[in-house]
C-alpha cells in the first residue's frame, strides 16, 4: 500500500482501479464490537442499512495515473472503522466526488440530511464505491459511481456537464478523493434552484441544503476537510 502525504492534491489523467479478493482483517477481529455498535447506530437512525462497500487496500500513482485494488466489506465495519477514529487497518475511504462549477465559478456542496451518517456536513455529491459500479472484468468503475452519486442526490446528469479532463485526487491520511470537475451552463443560483426543485420531489433526499462556495472566504465549519484541501488548491489560496 502506498502513501502520500496528507492534504495534498495531485492531478491524474485516470483511474485504474478493479476488486479482489482480499478479506479485510479488520472486519474479520472485530466483528463482535461491529455488530454491537451498528445496532446502536440504527437505534437512533433506522435508515442505516448494512450492505457491501469497496475499501481501497493498495494503490500507486505514476506516469499520470492511480492504479489500485479494491477490497469488498460490509458497510457496518466501514462506519466502525470511521467512528473509532480511522486507526491503520490496511485501507484507504477512496471514492469519486462530483465538484460541480457554475457558470460564474462557483462551486456547488451538498448539506447532509439529517437521517445520514454525516448529517449537517457539506461536501461535493460522492459515495463510497460499491458493487453496483464493478465492471464485467472485475473494474471499478469511478465515472459511473459520480455520475450515479450525482443523479442521486442532486438530480443532475452528469452527461449534460462539461467535465474537464482528469481526476484532481486528494489525499487527507486515511481519505482518498477522486474528484471530477463538472461545469454547468448555469450561474449559480439557478443551479440551486434547480436541484432544490429536484429534493422537492423526493421522498428522503440525502441532501437538505444546496451551499455555495466562490471563495475561500466561504469556507465552513460543517466542510468536509477534503474539499476545504480541493477548494483552496483551485482557488489558487
């Protein structure tokens, strides 16, 4: 497994990654103390569920592209893995992120409802890969994973964006994210609008803010620190 120093953000032109078989120890060890801890978890919120998620277990980068192998787990040893403080385990949280830019440069950062894991953070519309975006030959798929996260919760089409070329990937200690840059026609605000019309219309958006960030100067708390590392780098702060 690689490393790469923290908060840093590298330009890669793609992504190699596929899925493997190795059992994640981890998972394996503490199993008791997992099992123990979701099920408080989804006592105080039952939308929780326990399904299969990727984990990033080795990964290089060269030549203009990050190559890697995946690892499958249950999502309760994944949010353990996060509650207990990330302790070295022998994988990365890598996942695609949509940074989508307006028309007049801003960028636009989904606020996390209240049902989810990380409800009231801001951060760009992105999921932890899972067996849905694994290709025929054994591929994860990061373009079909932003583009899906994005639908999703936002409502946008990625094929309807001007996506510029590469991956801009962030790198905060454990926490790897690939993030693709996405520019609308649309100024800001009536993007809002627009996704606003979108969770009008769903039952249980993930999202129950649109933020909008043009500068440093709007940086929040509630950020994600890996989009407060991608948003300083491309605001040339």
């Amino acid at each position: 497994m690689s490393t790469t120093p923290a908060s840093t953000v590298l330009h890669v032109d793609r992504l190699e990654f596929n899925v493997d078989a190795t059992v994640w120890e981890f998972a394996t060890e503490r199993r008791t103390e997992i099992d123990a801890l979701f099920a408080q978890m989804r006592q105080a919120k039952p939308a929780l569920f326990n399904g299969q998620v990727l984990l990033l277990h080795r990964y290089s980068v060269s030549g203009g592209v990050m190559r890697g192998a995946f690892l499958k787990a249950d999502y309760a040893s994944f949010v353990a893995w996060q509650r207990w403080g990330r302790p070295e385990a022998g994988i990365h949280d890598c996942f695609g992120a949509a940074a989508v830019q307006s028309a007049d440069g801003a960028f636009l950062l989904g606020v996390m409802g209240g049902h989810t894991f990380n409800a009231g953070q801001i951060y760009f519309p992105c999921g932890t890969p899972d067996p849905s975006d694994i290709t025929a030959d054994s591929r994860v798929d990061f373009e079909f994973s932003v583009r899906r996260e994005l639908q999703e919760e936002t409502g946008l089409d990625a094929t309807l964006l001007d996506a510029e070329p590469g991956w801009n990937v962030v790198f905060d200690s454990e926490l790897i994210a690939a993030v693709r840059i996405l520019r609308s026609p649309l100024p800001a605000e009536a993007l809002r609008a627009r996704i606003f019309e979108t969770l009008k219309h769903q039952a249980q958006p993930e999202l129950r803010g649109i933020y909008i960030a043009r500068s440093v100067a709007d940086f929040d708390p509630a950020m994600r620190n890996f989009v407060k590392t991608f948003l300083a780098h491309r605001f040339g702060a």
